[in-house]
C-alpha cells in the first residue's frame, strides 16, 4: 500500500500546474526523501524520467518556492559540467530507467545542500534524455581512421549522399527517400553507418551555414 502511495504521490507531483523546473525538481527530491528504501527511491525516479512529459495533468499547486534564477545560474557554472559528464555516461550504460535513475540519485546523494540535489534533479529531469527511452541496440563506434577509411571505401557511395544533399529539393521527404535509397542499397552495415553520419554532418554543416547567410543579410 506504502508503494502505491508513493506512486501515486509522485505521479501527482508530475501533473501539477508548475511550469518552474526547479519547483518541479524540489517537490520530487521531497518526496523522494521520504521514502526510506532506496529500491523504492529509485522506482519512482524512474517513474518521473519516463512519464515526466505524459502524465495525466491535475489542478495540484506544488507550494515548493524552487531556485532562484540567481541560484540557479550559479549552480550552473559550478555544477553543468560534472552533470553533463555524469548524465551521458550513466545514459550509455544503462539498460533500463532503474539503471538510470540509480546512477542520477547516486550523484544526488553525492551532493552536500539541498539546493544542490534539487539542481541536480531538474537538471536531469529537464535534460536531453527524457522523456527517457531505451534505445535499440548499442551505438557503433568507430574511430576517424576507420570512418575515414569505409567512405574512402565508398567512395561512390559517398560522393552520391553528398550530391543528394546539395540538390534544391521541393520536400525533406524527396531528400530522405533518396537517401534511404542509398542506404537500402548498401549490404555493409559499418558502411551504411558511416553514410548515415557523413550525411548528418553534411546536413548541419549545411544549416550553419544558411544560418550565417541569414544573419549577414539582415
């Protein structure tokens, strides 16, 4: 019955009316707090990295006061480095949204304030990697020797990505059908990997630069 509670009391938490992050991370630390197992602790951190963004809405004002755009720019400074270090090696090595929200409360217990373990909760719960979701499979890696070398290999391949791209399309859905084409047609899957990021990169490199262009023209 306790866990049911403490469910629904999180779930409760996450409907509320706030659009303050750092209100948001300070009810949740609270609740958290209270709770004395530490399975349970993070059971419902889970809870709130996955459903963060679709839990049901409720009329509930959370009275937590939060950080001050002052506290919060300061725990930035000091903090954003090591959270970001620590968020994407726990995201990488994780298989599951328990495994995840072990390795956040690790660092939350990590640190000394409570100011510091409710940045540290919004900052997760805010960050890139939720609404959390497991993804397919391992990410591939590959040194820049060896990307290098596969396109060196495709050259054709290559060139033909790169070409696509450069062509004044009417519709992204134009644009990706060929591209999809030419990834179809690739058997070698480090290869078909190698295309796809070429493409990537190519792609942004595109987007910064009509985003100078942009700027220079006004």
């Amino acid at each position: 019955m306790a866990a049911k509670t403490n469910e629904d009391a999180i779930r409760s938490t996450l409907g509320s009316q706030t659009n303050d992050k750092t209100v948001m991370g300070q009810a949740v630390y609270k609740v958290l707090n209270s709770v004395a197992s530490p399975d349970d602790k993070i059971s419902l951190l889970a809870i709130c990295l996955v459903e963060l963004q679709s839990v049901e809405r409720n009329s509930k004002d959370l009275p937590n006061k939060g950080l001050t755009n002052e506290e919060w720019d300061q725990l930035t400074k000091t903090h954003a480095p090591l959270l970001d270090a620590h968020l994407k090696m726990s995201f990488f090595k994780s298989q599951s949204a328990n495994d995840f929200s072990k390795e956040i409360l690790r660092l939350v217990e990590f640190m000394s304030t409570e100011n510091e373990k409710t940045f540290v909760i919004s900052y997760a719960l805010y960050s890139d990697y939720i609404p959390y979701r497991q993804l397919p499979g391992t990410p591939t890696h590959m040194s820049n020797e060896d990307y290098k070398h596969k396109l060196r290999a495709g050259k054709d391949r290559f060139e033909l990505i790169q070409y696509i791209i450069a062509l004044p399309f009417d519709e992204f859905t134009e644009r990706a059908s060929m591209l999809l084409q030419v990834i179809d047609d690739t058997t070698d899957r480090s290869l078909r990997v190698a295309l796809l990021a070429s493409a990537w990169q190519k792609i942004e490199e595109k987007t910064v630069r009509k985003t100078i262009s942009t700027l220079q023209s006004k």
